[in-house]
C-alpha cells in the first residue's frame, strides 16, 4: 500500500487544521509475482485489467472520476462534512477482534491469474448455507477465491455471484456450505459521534483478525477511491466517514455499532494525515445483494462473471489495436494477433478499445460472436468466436 498523498481541488480547500489525503481502496495485494505482464483481456461491462500498448491503465470504472477532487467534502453537517467535536485526526491503534465480533466474518484470498498475483479481504456471511458480501475491488481480476471461516477456520471455494462494480458491492457463495453463522445486519441505521468498530483482515493474516475502534464523524460522503497504486479511480457516494484506523484487507469487513450489529461495509480510507475511513451503509449494500438475488443483470448489477474475449488493446484511428493475445484464448483461437485491428463484434461496429468493452457488455460467456478485424497485412477477416468467463468484474 502506497502511502501517497492527494490534495483537495483548488475549488475546494482542505482546513487549515488537517490534510485530506486520496482514500486508498484497501484490498491488501501481496506476493505479485515478478515481472508479472497484467491480464490480457477485455470483459463484459467493467475494462479488467486491459492494458494500452504502453502497459499503462486503459480505463477507470467512473470515467468523470478524474475530473473530480479525490474528496468531495461539505455534504454533512460542519465544515467538511465534519461536525464540531467529532473527526480526530488521531486514530485509537486496532486491537485484536474479540470471539464475538469475528462470527460470520471471512477472509478472502483470491488468486489474480492474469495478473501473476494474489489478493486478500475480508467479507461477512449473509445465510447459514454460505452467501457473503464483500466489496467488489476484493475480487476484482479474480480468476479462483478461497474463504476461511474466522470462527472455524473452515475453508471453501467461492464463486461469484453478482457484482455491482460502480458501488463496490459483490455476493460471493460458499461451495457446499451449511449450517455457518451470519453477521447481525442493524435495521435502525447508524448516528454522527456514535461509537463503532471495524474488523477486517488487516494486513492478510487471518490468524490475527483486527478491530479497529472509532466514531462516525460525517455521514452521506462522497469520495474517489483508488486502487493502492493510484490507479483504477472509482466514485462512491452516501457512505459513512468514521475514524477508525481501516488497514489495507480491512475491505469487505463489518463495522461494528456498540451493540455488535453491522452499521456498514469497511471500503476506503485515507492513506495518511487525518485517519479518514468509509464504509458502505448496510442498508445500502443490502438493497443491492437484494437485487443480485433477484437476477437483475443490467449496466450497472453483474450476474457472474463477465464475457472475455482475451486480448489487451489500445485505440486506433479506425478500431481497437490488438497490443496482447492470451495464449489459448478466444481471440488466439479464432486467429487474432498482436498488431490486428478489431472494427466491430457482434455486429456493433468498433471504433476504439472502449467500443469493444461496450459490445462485450451486452455478452455472455458461452456466447458465439462474430468478430471482424484487419490484420497486420491489411486484410479484412472475419470469425465467429465463443467467448469464456473471465475474471470477476
């Protein structure tokens, strides 16, 4: 984790009395493997891991995030969001989660294939037979997920569920689980200056689960959180500002109101400065596991995994360039190379790398397309391809 730091917008000054840096989203990556070249492919809905010729980040999941302060302060009562008496810029240090406040917690280990690298978060069991919400960023790019039961020290196989990538939302299942214990969701919803507790998987171990006190010091915030190394910009709204001393694998974790209930969803933090934490209302989150239940699959929630098509690209004048091929993949089995030109897939005619994830998006695993592309001798081919799932959106 990148302890960098972001100003505010000239169009909004920070107070005098306390820095706010960049909220980090705390996913905890660890053991990249060296020399790792980044996925190679372009999936239904959300640009996943899709690099530019230049290997840089092709894509954000909000593309007016980068026009937007890195905070957005003012949306509570008192200045910036804060009111008066509340907001400490000292964090208490986090102790370690008590028996009680680990029940229907999880930790999450997901392998990043594509990117040659593991990830880990924290997540809380819904039903007793295995559904768990976490953030999407915690499963982002992931192609296996491990949970282990905090309480037991069971482990399981996960799959996706659904997603909602644009509120950091996802529901993952247990394999053949049963009989597990579940978080207690809070129904009153939760106060400024009310004392809470968030816990999580701090630093990976889940042998040394944490619990970090604090306070809720604004409410209904607005932030851009980022990836740990800056990238991958995201806007979240209406979540709860505590100052509770969220670490890196904290995401996905609950916050704690006194009376043990889960108040919110452990998402973002700032990553230096005054100790700034978001969590997702649990209301919040809730509505959207509802619809995910409920087979919405839309722009906006994701049944499953997404479409792949295996490719890493970049804009051209005319269509989107072909900079990688995942050997194996669609794409290299139906004949596409590096330096090709895609210009247009099931039938929607593609002008740039973003037209090609938005035709995608409309796609299914399983699904046979017809891609057209120009290859390096200025040909025009066409093939029908069955796209596969890919990494979790």
């Amino acid at each position: 984790m990148n302890d960098e730091t972001t100003p505010l917008s000239d169009a909004q000054p920070a107070p005098t009395t306390t820095t706010a840096p960049t909220p980090r989203r705390r996913r905890g990556t660890r053991a990249l493997a060296t020399g790792a070249v980044g996925a190679l492919g372009v999936a239904a809905g959300v640009v996943i891991g899709v690099q530019t010729s230049g290997g840089a980040s092709a894509a954000t999941i909000t593309p007016s995030a980068a026009t937007e302060p890195a905070v957005t302060f003012g949306r509570g009562p008192g200045s910036y969001g804060t009111p008066p008496g509340y907001g400490s810029s000292t964090a208490v240090a986090a102790g370690t989660a008590t028996a009680d406040q680990v029940v229907g917690v999880v930790d999450i280990v997901t392998e990043l294939a594509y990117s040659g690298g593991e990830a880990a978060g924290t997540g809380m069991v819904l039903t007793s037979n295995g559904e768990v919400l976490t953030n999407d960023h915690v499963v982002e790019g992931a192609t296996s997920i491990t949970v282990t039961v905090l309480s037991t020290g069971e482990q399981y196989t996960a799959t996706v569920v659904g997603t909602v990538p644009t509120a950091d939302v996802a529901v993952l299942q247990l394999e053949d689980a049963s009989g597990l214990d579940t978080v207690q969701v809070d129904a009153d919803g939760v106060e400024l200056g009310e004392a809470v507790t968030a816990v999580g998987n701090a630093g990976g171990d889940p042998s040394s689960t944490s619990a970090a006190e604090g306070t809720v010091t604004a409410l209904d915030q607005s932030i851009t959180a980022t990836s740990e190394s800056g990238t991958d910009a995201e806007r979240l709204t209406g979540l709860i500002e505590t100052n509770a001393d969220v670490q890196a694998g904290d995401s996905g974790g609950p916050l704690f109101d006194a009376d043990g209930e889960v108040v919110g969803m452990d998402t973002a933090a700032s990553s230096g400065g005054a100790v700034r934490s978001y969590a997702i209302p649990i209301d919040t989150a809730m509505d959207l596991v509802g619809q995910i239940e409920d087979g919405v699959d839309d722009a906006t929630v994701h049944q499953g995994l997404p479409a792949f098509l295996g490719v890493s690209v970049a804009d051209g004048t005319a269509g989107a360039i072909i900079a990688g091929v995942l050997s194996d993949g669609p794409a290299d089995q139906a004949g596409i190379g590096a330096g090709d030109v895609v210009t247009a897939l099931g039938g929607t005619p593609v002008d740039s790398a973003t037209d090609l994830t938005t035709a995608l998006a409309a796609q299914d695993p399983g699904d046979e397309v017809e891609v057209t592309w120009t290859d390096i001798t200025g040909t025009s081919q066409t093939a029908t391809v069955t796209l596969v799932a890919g990494p979790a959106d």
